[in-house]
C-alpha cells in the first residue's frame, strides 16, 4: 500500500526544507527525524513509514509536485501496485493502479450504475491526488477570483461575471436545486444553447450531489424523453419556450421530474413547479450554507456527475458516465497537451458556440475554463448560420475550437469572398496562400521573407477580418478532418491542431498543439495517459485503445455495452483504426464498424476515399461510400449548395462555389435540381473524370468506385443524415436512402435519382 500526501496538508513550507527528490519527482524520502512529529495533520494519513536518513537537499516548496507517493522501506514504487481488475488479470503492457486519497470504497474499475463508485487507473504516470469539481473550482476562485469568467452579451453590452461570482452564483443554483428535490445521483437535464445560465446550472448541479447532463437543441421531444427518463431527471432546465414545448410534450412520462426551470425569456403561463431562472435562483435563500456545505463534503472524486449522451449514430444514445476524477484530471491534462495557458500567466479567450452535451465543446469550454482561469464569452443562438463571425470579432479569442464541418464552412466563405474580389486582389490573395502553404508544410522554425510579406500584407488582414488575429490556438475534434481543409487554412498561416478521444475517455486522449505537431496527424498521446494498437496488421494498422484517468466508469444502466468497450483489464477499445509513427505520431484510418467487407472478403476504409472524392470535385459537399457485402464499391454524392438560414436546411439553390465550378466547366446550372436527372452531361462528366482520378489511386480492384449517384438534397443535421457535430451517421442514413441504395445496385453507371 501506498500513502499519498498532498503538500498543501503539511503545516508549512519548512516541512519540505530537506528532502532527497529522485529525477522523476514520482517520490521523497523524508528524513527520520520527522517521523514523530506533529506537522503532518492530514488526518486521511494512516501511518509514517519508517525510512532511512537522507542527505540533505534544499528544494522550493513551489517546485514540489501536487502529490508526493512513498513507498513502504524496502519496497520499489513498482513493486507495490495494486490491481483493480475485476478478475485480477495481470499483463506487461497493463498499468495497475495505486491506492488513491479521498476516494469512496470501489471493487472494479467500471459500473453501470450512477450510484456507485469506481477504482480509478492511477499510476505511475498519473498520481496526482484526486479532486473534485468544487475542489478544483474553490482552487481557481483563489487564484482567479477577480479576472473575468463569462461574458455574455445582452443587446448591444457584454455583461460579465468574475470566477468569484460564477462560484457563488453556482452554489445558489445548488441550492435551488436543493429546494426543489434534487436527489442525490439524480439528474437534471439541461436543454439549451451555450449561455452563462447553462454553465452556473450544470456546476450547480455537481455542488448539490446530481448528475449533469445535457440534452442537444436539435433533439426531437422523443428523443429529449429519453435522456430525462434514462438519467432520472429531477430537474430540467430549458432556455425558451421552443424548448419548453417539448418537455411538455413528454413531461407525463418521467416519473422522477419534479420541477422545470426557463433560463431565457418569460414564461407564457405560470404553472405549478414552473420557474423562471430568477425564480429559482431565489428558492437558494432558503438553503443554508451548511446544509450545502454537507452535501459538497460527502462527494468523493470517483463518484459520477457528469452524464455525456452519445448522438446515437449507430442505434439509442448511450449514457456515459464521468467521475469528478475524470473531469478534474482530463480538463488539467488535455489543456496542458495542447498548450493552453492558466491566468497567471495569461488568461486564455474563447468563444462557446458548440454544442455543450457533446464532450468536446463541455470540456473545453466549461471545465477547461474553470481549471485554467480562462474568459469565455458567449456566442449567438444563430452562431452556426452565420453570427459567429460576427462574435469572434468583438472577442478577438486566444484560443478556438470547432468541428470539422464547421472548418468546412469557413473555408466555403472564406472562397468566395475571394471569388469576388478583383482579378489583382485575388491574384495577390492566392499568391500569399501558395506561399503561407508552402512555408507551413516545411515545418521549419524560421519563416522566409516572401513568407513575411505575404502575411503581413495579405494573410493578417484575412484572418482579422475573421476575427481571429489575436487567436494561436486552433483545434479540430469530434471527427476525422480532411486534408484539403487542414492545407487552406495552412494558406492562412493558420495550423489547425487535431484532438482525438471520445465520450468515454472524456474528451482527447491524443493532442496535437504548437510544440506537437506533424499534418494530418492528431499528435501524441495526453500526458498521464496510455495507449496500446491490437489486432495490428502488415501496416502497422490496429485497434487504438485507452487507459488512463479519463476513461469513464461505464454506460448507465447498460452492462452489455459497458462489457463491450471495456476489456477484461480495463482498456477502453475505441473503435477506431489507426497507426502510429516512430516519433509516436497517430494517424486515424478509419472505424472498424464502417470498414466495408466486399464480398471478396477485401477490408475497405471508406473514410480516405470519400475525402479523395471531395478534394477532386469542390462541387461535392458529401460522399458515402457503400458496398458491404457487396461485389463492388458504390458511391452517394451531395452536391454543395445555400442553406436557409431559419430552419438550416439544404435548399436547392448550389453554393457560389459549386456554381463557380459549374462555370469553369462551362455549364449555366446554379441549382442542384438543374443538374441531377441527368439534365447537366458536362457536371456529370466532370464528376465521372474525378472519380476516375480517385480509382487510379486506388491500391486494388476492390477499392475503386464502380457506381455513383446524385441525391435531390445535402446531408443535413435536420434530415437526421448528419449528428449535432455534423458527422455522419452512417446507419441512420442508410436506413433512409434504402431505395436510393436499391436503385443504384440494381442500375448501372452513374445512377441518377
């Protein structure tokens, strides 16, 4: 066994004035003479081991860190690990987990219950002592109290809110959560786009012993039933009316709500346990500090309160649950990984926009911002249809995040605002991205004077108007992101850094930042964290797996599931293929339940040749590859086009892009239902030469494109083709497009729908 003390627990910093501190910081030996004194006071510490004199070395008290682990005499750091594996199965490449500090009584590493607590997957590379969500936040409010936490923006004036208040505005939301029923590993569900409101809740939720968990804006009132009712929500917070109407439509049917509360707008109608957030923010004046004080110091690091649902991509959401362990340790970790800066040095600026119930966008803007001290600021409702620009202007953030698609998007406007331009200005733009794109992709440390100019110029102005020109940090995640994206916004001397993980290891377990970085690859693993490839093939392609503090405790209520993503030792499998260089640089190649399986029994990862169709025919705005099972490879095809800005649908009319394309070809369509049907040959053509063009790389028969097809309309998170970051769901759009598919197997050529 093990004793781990934390500095801050000793009576001063003379405590630490001698010590012996090996290379690693992992341990100290402590000299005899302190073994009887009574400056230890932690009282969560059972004995003093008794260790050997040592030399004398003075170190500063500030350099020491967060966790000092000392090991029995006689017995070597690895030699006393304890196993958590529920059948105490040891292998080589497995790290076995040493004893933590105030963590609740745990037999296995996973649950499928909220309740329940778990072993966490500490050792030698993570030992830093286990925190919670109030401890880490009470941490920040004493290094960080006065500096701006939230801004938000009401008409024309930002309003905004220090770390201090956020502290004390959260534990009033505690408090009414209190009053109004919360019970403890109960839910509430918050429904509702990025604000102040929906961080204060969620962190009130934490404080008064629940569980958080968000629900997805565009989620139908089925679906918003489903994540209530698994999750046992006593509370629900929505934003507006809109969102209100669904609950309504739903609320006969949760059995363990008891109260609704509306963060934004007025309530139409006054009904009984309806608040308004004013409303109940006010029931907290009627819960003593004390009472909240009790229920914050019965919370235990590896008990969940965060519940993550995942979009359902391949069937029902799945409730992954976090502990505080897994929020506390990723959101220090992750942010240090891709080079994020805490307050005291500079305080970081992001702007929230993404949806907070998926992991990324709640890591790093919510628990992120709390551990480093960090200002987020608030985007519009509409951010995604168009405003965000508009936001990233006023905030000119440090920092910014957003989903491949959203990337996507961006380089579709930022293109045809260079279409307009004259013929000397865009010739000097493209001139500057040739030169940005070169220089970039040398990856050397000192830049050329063309490169110089042609960012000074050109490039700086580009990105101001962007509302990024203070921004060194940009980040991709969710899903995989092409290349031809990641090589124009290296035309705006803008380096897109890839996170990769999932749900369930809360957020990235591989990061790319400034001082890790290599193309098209999501950098190297977390600190503290493990990885391992199995089922490697002559390419040196596996199964990536995880183990680390950020791997969650299991799905809610789901064993099977849980049994499925876990091994019998505790490594989380992803899912995902990929490979890692000998510089420990991954590379994701596909997922193993979209690999297609001809029917020649030839293994095909769609994801590589549908970003190879893209890339040929900038008119392409989607590709999904078919053919499991089948003879030979099929393709769907979506075409780029305008999206109406109130219901954000795809419409019918192309995008100045595709229609830029259609001109270079020498065709007059401007609208998608002018060129499928076969009524535009020189679109078709173009598109079957493109194609023609991916086939030729193609490193086998089996992996070229024998037929094709148009649909009438794009991918859309509306029609259901696409989730709430804007990644395919592959399943879900089969199902829907089942005739389309039969058609396209029936027919020859290019299939025209």
């Amino acid at each position: 066994m093990h004793c781990v003390f934390h500095p801050k627990t000793f009576h001063s910093e003379q405590t630490f004035c001698q010590l012996i501190l090996r290379k690693e910081l992992q341990y100290e030996h402590f000299p005899e003479a302190w073994h009887t004194q009574s400056i230890i006071k932690n009282k969560h510490i059972a004995e003093v081991f008794h260790l050997n004199n040592c030399d004398n070395a003075s170190w500063s008290y500030s350099l020491l860190p967060s966790v000092l682990i000392i090991p029995r005499t006689g017995q070597s750091l690895n030699s006393s690990y304890q196993s958590c594996s529920q059948h105490e199965h040891r292998h080589s490449n497995t790290p076995e987990v040493l004893a933590g500090a105030e963590l609740a009584p745990a037999q296995c590493l996973w649950t499928t219950e909220a309740s329940r607590s778990v072993q966490l997957r500490m050792d030698e590379l993570c030992p830093e002592q286990p925190i919670t969500v109030h401890q880490m936040f009470t941490n920040s409010v004493q290094k960080y109290g006065k500096l701006t936490a939230l801004a938000s923006k009401r008409g024309n004036k930002w309003e905004k809110v220090t770390f201090s208040e956020y502290y004390h505005l959260s534990r009033m939301a505690a408090k009414g959560f209190l009053k109004l029923g919360l019970e403890q590993f109960h839910s509430v569900a918050i429904l509702g786009f990025n604000s102040a409101e929906w961080f204060i809740a969620a962190v009130g939720t934490v404080f008064a012993g629940g569980i958080m968990a968000g629900i997805y804006t565009t989620n139908s009132p089925d679906a918003c039933l489903y994540v209530a009712k698994d999750s046992r929500a006593n509370v629900i917070v929505v934003e507006n009316q809109k969102q209100l109407d669904k609950i309504l439509q739903v609320k006969d049917k949760l059995p363990h709500l008891k109260a609704i509360v509306q963060y934004s707008g007025s309530l139409k109608e006054k009904l009984p346990n309806f608040y308004s957030w004013e409303e109940f923010m006010g029931l907290g004046l009627e819960v003593s500090d004390q009472e909240l004080d009790e229920v914050i110091s019965s919370q235990k690091a590896n008990q969940c309160c965060v519940l993550i649902y995942t979009s359902g991509t391949t069937g029902s959401p799945k409730g992954v649950m976090l502990s505080h362990d897994n929020i506390t340790w990723t959101a220090h970790h992750a942010s240090r990984a891709g080079d994020m800066q805490p307050a005291e040095i500079r305080q970081e600026s992001l702007v929230s926009y993404l949806p907070l119930s998926h992991i990324a966008a709640q890591i790093y803007d919510l628990w992120t911002g709390i551990q480093w001290g960090e200002q987020v600021s608030f985007a519009q409702p509409d951010a995604l249809k168009g405003s965000l620009v508009d936001t990233l202007r006023e905030v000119t953030p440090t920092a910014h995040m957003g989903v491949p698609r959203v990337w996507e998007k961006i380089m579709e406007k930022i293109k045809e605002g260079i279409s307009r331009c004259g013929y000397m200005k865009r010739k000097l733009v493209t001139w500057a991205m040739s030169v940005s794109l070169e220089a970039n992709q040398r990856l050397t440390k000192y830049k050329s004077f063309l490169f110089t100019l042609a960012d000074s110029l050109v490039l700086q102005k580009l990105r101001a108007e962007l509302g990024i020109s203070n921004c060194v940090k940009f980040f991709s995640g969710a899903a995989p992101i092409g290349n031809e994206t990641l090589q124009f916004f290296l035309g705006l001397n803008i380096r897109l850094y890839e996170a990769y993980g999932m749900s369930e290891s809360s957020g990235p377990h591989f990061m790319s930042g400034p001082k890790v970085y290599r193309f098209s690859s999501c950098g190297k693993v977390v600190p503290g964290c493990r990885y391992k490839l199995v089922n490697v093939d002559a390419d040196g392609i596996g199964e990536v797996c995880f183990w680390g503090r950020n791997v969650f405790m299991g799905f809610l209520n789901l064993e099977d599931k849980t049994k499925e993503a876990l091994d019998e030792d505790g490594w989380l499998r992803s899912g995902d293929l990929g490979k890692v260089d000998e510089d420990g640089f991954l590379y994701i190649t596909g997922r193993i339940k979209e690999l297609i399986i001809t029917a020649g029994g030839e293994n095909v990862a769609p994801l590589s040749i549908e970003d190879a169709v893209k890339q040929e025919l900038p008119i392409i705005s989607n590709a999904m590859l078919i053919g499991d099972k089948r003879k030979f490879l099929s393709m769907l095809l979506t075409l780029k086009c305008t999206i109406n800005p109130e219901t954000t649908e795809p419409t019918d009319i192309l995008s100045l892009e595709a229609v830029e394309f259609c001109q270079r070809l020498g065709s007059q369509s401007t609208k998608v239902s002018g060129i499928i049907g076969g009524k535009d040959k020189i679109v078709y053509q173009s598109i079957e030469e493109g194609i023609a063009r991916v086939n030729s790389k193609a490193t086998s028969n089996a992996q070229r494109i024998q037929k094709w097809t148009i649909l009438g309309k794009d991918f859309s998170i509306v029609g259901g083709e696409l989730g709430p970051t804007m990644k395919l769901r592959r399943p879900v759009t089969t199902s829907r497009l089942a005739v389309s598919l039969l058609k396209i197997l029936l027919l020859f050529w290019p299939i025209i729908l």
